[in-house]
C-alpha cells in the first residue's frame, strides 16, 4: 500500500510557543498514507489532531512546523507557500471537523456551502447546482433537492455530517483528513457516517487519515492503524491485528477498554512508563 | 430502592412541546446497578434529572427509598440520593477548593465532625491529603471526576445518580473512574442508576439495563442477555450492533438516513 504512497510524512515536529514554555507537540513522526484507511489513535493530547493540520499547515500562529519531508503526490507541502496551499487545501486534501454545528455556516443554505467549494471552476449556476445535488445523493441523503434548501439547524448531526462530507469531497480530493468525524454523533448514526466514508475511499480511490480516540472503532474500520503518545507514533500495525499489538501503551489501552460479553470485576488501569516518552 | 411509574415529562407548551420521557416505569433493588441506555434525545438524562429534582415539571410516581418523591425534595432527601454529572469542567464551582467543596455539604446538612470527613473521602476516591487546598483548574479530568464522587459520597447516601460519569474522559481515565465506581459501590453497598450512551460502560456496571428510544423503555434485559447478543427488539439489536464496532455489511444495510 505503501508503495503507491501519496502522502509521505517524515520526522514531523511541531512546536508551539505558550507564555510559559516551549511545547513540543508533535516530535518526529513518520508515516505515508496511500489509497487505503489509515486511523490515527491516541489520547487527548497525544498530537494526533496536530499533525491532521500540520499537513494542511492550519497550525496556529504560535506553532511551528519542521519536517525532514513532507510531500503529497507532486506537492512539496514543507517547502509550500500559503498561496500554493490555497490550491491544495479543499481541492487536493480536504478535512472534515468533529462537530458540523461548529464547522457550517449557519446562515447560509446547505446547498449553497457544498457549492462554494466548487467556485472558480466556471460552472454556471444549473451546473453548480447539478453537482451539488449529485454529491448530496452520493452521501445518501434521500431527498437531495429538500435538503439543498435547508439551513444547517434543520438538518440532524448525522444529516450535518454527510453535508459535510459532501462539501469536502466536491472538489474530488485525493486524501480525506477527518478528525473524529462521527465523535459527536449517536452509534447508529455514526455507522451510517462511516460506511458512506467507506464506500467513497473504495469507489473513488480516496486516502483517507482517520484521528480518533476510539480504539475499538478504529481497529474495525480502518486498514492500518498508528498509535500516538505523547506526540511520538509508539506503534503501526495492521488494524485486523490490532489485538496482538506489542507496544505496553496499546496493550494497557486495550485492557483497560470495557467490552460486552466479557466481564471483568476490575479494568486494567495504565500504568504509563516515562520509558515511553522516548520509546 | 427506586420504584418508577408512568413517568412522563413534556417540555414547552401547546403544538411546539416535546414529551421527553413518555410513560416509563422501572425498579431498581437495593445494591443493584440499574443503566439507562439510548441515543441523544432518548429522554435517559430526562428521567434522572426529574428523579433528583432539577426538574419537577413530571408526571407519575416516583419512590425512591420507600418515601415518594416530593417537590422540592427537601433536605433528607439529598442525605439518601445524590447525583454525579457528566462533565467535571461544569459541575465544579471553579472558585471553591476541593476542600471548601466537600465542607459544603457537610455544612448544608449539619453534618459534625467535618475534618475527618474529608479527609476520609479524599482518600477513598484516590484524591490525597494533597489535594484538599487545590482549586478545580489544578487538577485533571480524572481528578474532578473523583472530587465530584466524592462531593457526591461525603453525605453517605444510599442511592447513586450518574450521569454519563466517564463520557468526557480518555479511555485510561475512563478505566480508573468506573473501578473506583465498582470499589465504592461494592463498600457502600449502594444502589446505582447509571445513564450513558455508551453500551460497553453499561455493560460493565450494571446487572440490568433499559433501553431507551424516543421517551419510552423499549426492552429491559439483563447483562447476561446483552452479552450475550439476546436483545428482544429491533432497536435493541441494531444499537449493540452498532456498539460492538464497524461491520462493513452491517453498516451498509443500515445506510439509507434517519429523520432530519
């Protein structure tokens, strides 16, 4: 998979500089993502969001980005200007946030969102509107002309979250960023968001950078899986063997997750090793 | 310990109310864990916000240690029920030391013999005798999550409320509050109602379980019979279904969207 890399990460660090002290966030991390699922896991501040948005240089201000390499297809992102990410951003890899109450403009129709990622493309008005009502059926969304005319607090967070998928991938994009996608949306709900993500990485050929916190879902869902901790990526392994992963980090975190259909009076706490920090 | 009939809550007035919870009856045994489960909107932080008095707009009959729930529920009421909320940024005065947090209480209640009180608490939720100057934006989330149970333990009551206790913390978080909920429970011997989302943390907890749709218990069902994958409904099945993790043909079955 690896083979036919299309975005290729090498010794990323990110530092942010706070009043008090120089944080070091992201320190060395090293992976490529070819047209396959590949989850970021790790707990709340791990890093794994920053290096979602170093990629697409969203730090902010007060962060600083350093890679030995960092390229997608033909794009030296390290070495790009932020005229040239203009033309990457959305159009070649786009990002879906966690929240689309928070992410879409809430006084701007549905419809007329997805199509701004369309401009400067010289669709006339029917066409624009055309592509949009095809990227809202390829979501699923049933009624696709009704919701184009729907303002984002009528719609439901799952029918917020396809709207936004439908935004992002518009542009027919080549890697999918979302981080914690279906995080704020109910398990039923969440499973309808992750097979339209699914069926558009295999129809459409998509890479697809999957954060998330969650281990289980991640380990079900995705085709390779990196453990962050503490900014370092401690453990790859293929996801279908999540289970016989070796790093103590994601063993102590498979432990200590509770399952259905297997009781335990106790759950293994994580007994977390400096050693780690440097592993 | 918890006997519920008929429950319902409308919220608003005329064509535009919403009936929240919409005629649900359970019972919970003393030392038993009960858990309410269902989606966003199911009505389960409904039930448990009108069973601690937040909320006295319901309907129904509520008993909760043999007495009937009154509104306001008065003072005695809160020595034998207290109530633990999901998210430790919120439910902590930012202003008030862990200290002056559990002396509250104590002082509510004319409580005597304070000091070692807290000093006992602290110490039985893993907070040290270090904590206790501490304001809340010096500790963790795990570490408010403990000062919340213990703000919630200091009065010795004999009912638990939770709800969503570890739904804003990370799973290694998560694992240390739900063992120091079994610990607590198991030496106190304390009757539990635990509302989540999440199935597995359910299935962990507590001996039964409700499941909840749309305002109503659509099954109840032990966690042997959720282990082992016999729910009696349609609902039931496609929400332990959906919790168990991505199944490609599953998921794909279930594409076709919800309601707006």
């Amino acid at each position: 998979m690896s083979d036919t890399a299309q975005l290729l990460v090498d010794d990323l660090h990110v530092r942010f500089r706070t009043p008090q002290k120089l944080v070091h966030a992201v320190r060395g991390v090293s992976f490529t993502v070819g047209r396959e699922k590949v989850g970021i896991v790790g707990e709340s501040g791990s890093g794994k969001s920053t290096v979602g948005r170093a990629i697409l240089k969203l730090t902010p201000a007060n962060g600083t980005v350093s890679a030995a390499r960092m390229r997608f297809q033909d794009i030296d992102l390290a070495a790009a200007s932020e005229t040239a990410m203009l033309k990457v951003r959305g159009r070649r890899i786009s990002m879906i946030m966690q929240d689309p109450r928070h992410a879409l403009d809430p006084v701007m129709r549905v419809g007329e969102q997805i199509g701004e990622a369309l401009d400067g493309r010289g669709l006339s008005r029917a066409e624009r509107r055309e592509r949009v009502l095809g990227m809202l059926e390829a979501v699923h969304i049933r009624a696709p002309k009704r919701v184009y005319d729907l303002y984002p607090h009528e719609v439901s967070g799952g029918m917020g979250q396809r709207v936004m998928i439908a935004m992002m991938l518009a542009p027919e994009p080549d890697l999918l960023i979302a981080d914690e996608p279906t995080s704020a949306l109910d398990v039923t709900v969440r499973m309808q968001v992750l097979a339209i993500l699914d069926e558009l990485v295999s129809t459409r050929g998509l890479g697809l950078m999957f954060i998330s916190h969650d281990l289980n879902l991640v380990a079900s869902f995705c085709d390779r899986v990196l453990i962050m901790y503490a900014g370092r990526i401690v453990e790859e392994c293929r996801a279908a063997a999540l289970g016989e992963a070796q790093h103590p980090y994601t063993r102590g975190l498979l432990a200590s997750l509770p399952r259905i259909g297997e009781r335990r009076a106790r759950l293994e706490v994580l007994k977390r090793d400096p050693a780690w920090l440097e592993a | 310990m918890i006997a519920v009939q008929e429950l319902r809550v409308r919220f608003g007035q005329g064509a535009g109310s919403v009936q929240a919870v919409d005629g649900v009856s359970f019972d919970v045994a003393e030392g038993e864990t009960f858990g309410l489960v269902g989606e966003s909107g199911c009505g389960k932080s409904t039930i448990l916000r009108a069973l601690c008095g937040l909320n006295p707009a319901w309907t129904g009959a509520v008993a909760i240690a043999g007495a009937p729930l009154a509104r306001p529920p008065g003072r005695a009421f809160f020595r034998r029920v207290q109530m633990v909320f999901q998210d430790p940024y919120a439910s902590l005065h930012p202003r008030h030391t862990v200290n002056t947090t559990l002396m509250e209480p104590l002082a509510i209640h004319g409580m005597d013999d304070r000091d070692r009180r807290v000093a006992e608490v602290l110490l039985q939720v893993g907070l040290g005798p270090a904590f206790r100057y501490r304001y809340p934006h010096q500790l963790s989330g795990g570490q408010r999550q403990r000062l919340a149970i213990a703000r919630a333990l200091i009065l010795e009551p004999r009912v638990l409320l939770l709800d969503e206790p570890t739904s804003a913390l990370d799973v290694s978080v998560q694992a240390e509050i739900l063992n120091l909920l079994s610990d607590i429970r198991a030496a106190r011997g304390l009757t539990c109602l635990l509302v989540s989302h999440d199935l597995a943390v359910i299935a962990h907890l507590c001996d039964r379980l409700a499941v909840m749709q749309h305002g109503r218990i659509v099954e109840q069902l032990d966690v042997g019979m959720l282990a082992g994958g016999r729910t009696n409904t349609a609902y039931g099945t496609s929400l332990l279904q959906a919790s168990l993790g991505y199944d490609r043909r599953l998921a794909r079955a279930g594409i076709e969207e919800g309601p707006i």
